[in-house]
C-alpha cells in the first residue's frame, strides 16, 4: 500500500486526514484513537462509543493497545485479538470499554487498533528493518466521547458530546520531517472568557521513545505568544489534556487563540533499536477541544501543519505512479511507531 511519507512526502493532516491516496482517506492497519475512556469526572460519567470499518474483502482479528493518561505511573497495555469482523464488516460499541475492555479500571486514554488478515501464519509480525507485514489489512475507526449523568445508560440518555476520529499511523507528527518543514502543528479556535474555556490534548504516538513537546499559546491577531509556553514530557503512549488557562497561564483578551506544537526532544527505550526504531521513532499527535460555558457542549478542534504543499506533493498523494514518487532521490521509509 502507497503511504506518502514513504516518498518523504508527509502529507497527511492530524485530526484532518488527506489521506495517503484518494481513496485511502483514514484507513490503515493501525490506527489510533487519540482519547477514549470510562470514567467519572464530577457529576457526569464521559464514555466513548467506536465505530470499527474493515475494509477488505478478509476476515479481520484487531488487537489492541491501551496508553494511560501521563502521572497515573501506569505504562501501556496490550490486548491481542479482541475484535473480529468479517470482510467488509462494520461494528458499533456503545461504551467501549466495559464491553471489549472490561479489565482495565476507569479507562481514559489513548487507543492503538491493529488489524491483520485471520489465519495469518505470521500472526501479522512485523518485519524488524521495514515494520510491514503482508498480512496486515485496513480498517476505518470512528468514535463520539461524550458524557451522561452518572447512573445513566449510555445507550438512551441524553448526552453531550464530540467527534475525535481515528488517525492511521502515518498521519503522526515527527520532528523526522523538520527539513520539509512538517515537524510543527497548530491549533486555532481557542477561547478562555466567561463564555468558553478549551483544553489541549498531546499524545505520544510512538512505543520507543520518550518524547518532550513544547506548546506554545498565541494571538490570533498578531501571533505574539500569550503566556508561559507548556513542556510536555511523555512516556511511550500516554497523552495530557490539560486547560488551556491552566498550562498557559494568563490567556490575554481569552479569545482569538491558537496553539503551536513542537517535538523538542526523544529518548529512544532499550527496545527501540531492535524493532527498527534506533532513534525511537518520534511520534505525535495533538487535538483540541473548545467547550460551551453555558451549556458544556464541546468542539473538536483539529491540528494541521502551516506549510501547503507544493504541486508535486498532492501529485505524489493523489497519483504517485504517474508523478514518479518512486523515483525520487532521498526517498525513505518511514516505520511504524507502535508494533503491530
């Protein structure tokens, strides 16, 4: 399969896939939902319903993956085998966690989906220098995290809630693409005021390494930042979801904000060389969610590099036969953050 990094071409978007192909829009293998949980917080209780697509014509087995929220000293989990769906197949979970992840205890965090071809002889095993696997198959994952009172049935109490849909792994940031200018991300649409109040969600993507991020809160106006800017240090697959009044400090006028968001630094784990990640793969992800005061309605808010690309890398994207991608000099592989 095609991916547009593979020709150093990263061209995808967080939260707002392009895609690697036409046709590709958010299917891969492996896909991550970047928040997901179970758990109580005041008077409400927030629950995930996912939605799971196979898009081949086989019988799929998905695996999964938990990564904890970052300071509950946990580390992440693996779940192998714990959905099947048959060739083009799709499944709803209303509440996810306690229907295909009962054992894990007030779940809110990052989910990892692996999906391979049934029957595999390889068990889906990746190659150790390129992470690929003949035997991998694509899927779409969709989900809507929302809260009800405690107490309620998810499946028919009134609720409120947003989108957060599944990445593909080669959607990921990296600070790897720094020299064609897509190691960055912002996020606009920020308001802290009596109004509104947003929080910001950063996710280590990668299992080998970790990673620091720094994020920087800025007006909309004039770009000038707002604030003290926030250092994220993270551990392999674990994510933060801090206020933004709350990580920046004073938020100006509370309006009209946006967010930057750089890798600034990883540490590759004693592992990460032997699965083909000698520099720990660095990996991340980054969302934002804007909520109502008034009614706590929430707004997914989606990040995207600043750079557009040029006519050769939508080519590349759309058409990679016919623009020659593959030809081209200092092309490169990029391998998969996560082990399948």
């Amino acid at each position: 399969m095609f991916k547009a990094k593979h020709w150093g071409v990263a061209a995808a978007m967080v939260l707002v896939a392009v895609g690697a192909m036409a046709s590709n829009f958010r299917a891969a293998d492996q896909v991550y939902l970047p928040i997901s949980g179970h758990i109580q917080g005041g008077s409400s209780v927030f629950v995930s319903d996912v939605f799971i697509s196979n898009l081949s014509t086989d019988t799929v087995v998905i695996s999964l993956i938990y990564g904890p929220q970052n300071g509950k000293n946990e580390t992440f989990r693996t779940f192998p085998n714990k959905i099947t769906l048959n060739g083009g197949e799709r499944k709803e979970y209303i509440d996810f966690y306690p229907t295909v992840l009962p054992d894990i205890t007030n779940p809110f965090g990052v989910l990892v989906f692996n999906a391979c071809k049934s029957g595999s002889t390889t068990q889906c095993a990746p190659d150790p220098v390129t992470g690929e696997n003949a035997d991998f198959r694509p899927i779409s994952v969709e989900s809507r995290i929302y809260a009800i009172p405690v107490g309620a049935s998810p499946a028919t109490s009134a609720s409120n809630g947003q989108d957060m849909p599944g990445i593909p792994w080669y959607n990921f940031v990296s600070s790897t693409e720094a020299s064609a200018g897509l190691d960055k991300v912002f996020i606009t649409g920020f308001r802290s005021n009596t109004g509104y109040r947003g929080n910001l969600g950063v996710v280590n993507a990668s299992q080998f390494s970790t990673t620091q991020l720094t994020a920087t809160l800025k007006d909309g106006a004039t770009g000038n930042p707002v604030g003290t800017p926030k250092v994220f240090s993270l551990p392999p697959l674990t994510f933060e979801q801090p206020n933004i009044a709350g990580a920046f400090g004073a938020v100006g006028s509370g309006t009209n904000l946006y967010v930057e968001i750089a890798q600034t630094g990883a540490q590759p784990t004693s592992d990460a060389a032997g699965n083909g990640c000698p520099d720990g793969c660095p990996a991340y992800l980054a969302f934002g969610s804007l909520l109502d005061n008034q009614t706590t309605d929430p707004t997914t808010l989606e990040a995207q590099y600043s750079k557009a690309l040029n006519t050769l890398q939508i080519a590349c994207i759309y058409s990679p036969s016919d623009a020659g991608c593959s030809l081209k000099v200092g092309a490169k592989t990029l391998h998969r953050a996560v082990r399948h």
